[in-house]
C-alpha cells in the first residue's frame, strides 16, 4: 500500500507537557514517526509519497474557521505575551460559566479552545498539522480513486480534536479530514474504526448529528482512562445521527479474547452500515508495554487487528493515531498493515 509521509511532522517536537502533577517530556515526538517509517521500510510495506498539496480547505469541512485561525497565530501571539516556551493552557471553561465569548488574551485562548495542559503548541504546531491533514486527505484520495487501501503516516495524531478545539496530543482531526474528503468526493457512507486505546471524542464531536458517518470506536472505559468525559456506551448519536455512533469501552487489563470480540461486533455493525469505504484510526496504545495505557495486547495480536479489518472487505485509508512504546511502535503498526494484506 501506498504511504503518505511528510517531514513536516518534525515541527511539532513539544518540550513538556503536564502529566501527573508534574512537567515531563513529551510523550508524542517526532521518534514516533520515524520508528513506524523505518519498519514500513524493513517490510517493504509500499512507496512513500508526500502530501499532493499542502491546502487547509479540507480541515475547513470539518473545522470551525475561527479555530484553525487560532491554530494559525497562537504561537505569534504567545511569543509575544510570554516569550519561546512552549504554550500550554492556565485555565479552562467551565460549565457553567455561560459566555462564550473569545478572550482577547493567549492565555484565555489557549484555556478556550483546549481540554488539557498535555498538548503543548509550538512554533511549529500548524505547519506539522496542516502536512498531516494534506496526507490524510491524499491517503483518501487514493482509496477513492480505486486503491484497496492507503496509509496516512502522520503526526501530530487527530482523534481528540473536535470542531473548536483540541487535546490529547492532537490539533486538527485526520481521519475527520479523510471521511469528509471521501464523501465530497463522491461516497455516500463512510466508516470510521478507532482502534486507538483512547477514545476518539473529537471524531464522535464532529460526526455526533450525521447519519452519512458512521463512528465506531474500541477503547479503553472513561470511567478510568482519558479523554474521561467521552466514550460511554450510552452515547449513541443524537439528531439525524442517532444510531451511528458505537462506543465499545473495555476495562483496564483488557486482552486479546476481550479486544476480539468487541472488534468483531463493531466489523459486524460496519458491515450492517454498508458503507462506501472505511477509515481507520490507528493506535498502538492498545500494546501491553505502551507507558501511558493499561490494556494487555502484545505484538503478536497486532496483525490479527489487520486481519479482522480487511475481513470487513472495504477499500480502507489507515491514519496513524496514538501509542507511545516508542520502541515497539513501528512493529505494531505496521504488523496491523501486513495483517491487512495476509502477510
């Protein structure tokens, strides 16, 4: 299968972010890529191509304008409030705090428009985003040009950004970007899989009211695990999109025996959905030595995942998401690929 890659992903190499009470490294850097690209290239997985065009038109069809403007200057702006450190958030909206109106200042927001102090934007934030969103909407265009499948090797990752904001290490939605590139393209339906450990708010935001997506998601339960507040199997769709959103949340400890048969009934509901090609939110997250997870698969069980989704029988557009076992990463993704393909 054809990858889809771009150095760019380099410029978002964040210094800290907070995690247990304290400022630690970052646990998403550039080695992430890096790693899945040398394995691809061990495995002979496929050519390598960049982005066909770096163009923020696609992010707009998913994305509230006024928010990727944020994306655009909130390094320029809070260089010149606070100086060349990372900018991480002070404080959030609350609840009940009923105004939603726009701070003037970077500091309310950064507090507006994110969810967490672990995503730290630098100067670089925007143009590595912006190459990871051209790759993915490039991965979906192969698929819907006739390719059995493609893979977007990107970072930063996208699952937990929404509309208007972002979190969890990710600033613009790729597999967002990919469906809604494919259904302006010409499908009807498309799926979304999210096999990343955590669950895919942001997706779930974006296509909560739609019944043209349907979002399906294996994760670990937020009554344990981030994003905490998204993810609970009640939640369902609302509106016109009621029905086509499936959350299948596991316990921390989970195995294989338990990730396969919850992968197998949200196969089983793609393929009651019928739709026109599926995109998968890759995580390797779900591996049992992955640093910030607490689920049990090992290296072994990663191209059974790959397996299980080419059996579903749609032309597929892989997006990289998540996992942090550096070292184990690019051989987990890429046994999820050669599983795919039988090999």
């Amino acid at each position: 299968m054809i990858i889809l890659y771009s150095d760019d992903h380099r410029q978002q190499a964040g210094r800290a972010e907070l995690n247990d009470g304290r400022l630690v490294p970052c646990h998403e850097r550039p080695e992430r890529a890096e790693m899945v690209l040398a394995r691809a290239r061990q495995m002979a997985l496929g050519p390598l191509r960049p982005p066909s065009l770096l163009d923020e038109a696609p992010i707009l069809r998913v994305h509230d304008k006024a928010y990727v403007e944020f994306l655009k200057t909130a390094w320029d702006q809070w260089v010149v409030e606070h100086g060349d450190w990372d900018a991480l958030p002070l404080n959030w909206l609350a609840p009940n705090m009923h105004r939603r109106v726009v701070p003037e200042s970077i500091d309310g927001k950064l507090g507006y428009y994110s969810f967490d102090a672990g995503t730290p934007i630098t100067e670089g934030t925007w143009r590595a985003a912006l190459a990871a969103a051209s790759c993915a909407v490039t991965a979906a265009d192969l698929v819907s040009s006739g390719d059995r499948a493609s893979f977007a090797l990107v970072r930063p990752p996208g699952h937990h950004a929404g509309q208007a904001f972002y979190g969890g290490y990710c600033f613009v939605n790729n597999a967002a970007v990919a469906a809604q590139r494919m259904l302006d393209g010409g499908a009807e339906r498309i799926a979304i899989l999210d096999v990343d450990y955590h669950h895919g708010n942001g997706t779930q935001e974006i296509f909560w009211e739609r019944d043209d997506v349907l979002f399906v998601c294996v994760h670990a339960d937020p009554r344990q695990e981030f994003p905490y507040y998204s993810g609970h199997a009640d939640e369902r769709g609302g509106g016109r999109g009621e029905g086509f959103t499936l959350n299948l949340p596991l316990p921390w400890g989970t195995d294989w025996p338990a990730y396969a048969e919850a992968l197998s009934i949200a196969a089983s509901r793609i393929q009651e959905f019928t739709p026109d090609a599926l995109v998968v939110s890759l995580g390797a997250d779900t591996y049992e030595g992955d640093p910030i997870s607490r689920f049990r698969l090992t290296m072994e069980d990663f191209p059974r995942i790959g397996a299980m989704i080419e059996r579903i029988g749609l032309p597929t557009c892989f997006v990289m998401e998540g996992g942090y076992a550096v070292d184990a990463l690019g051989v987990n993704i890429v046994n999820v690929l050669t599983g795919f393909e039988g090999r």
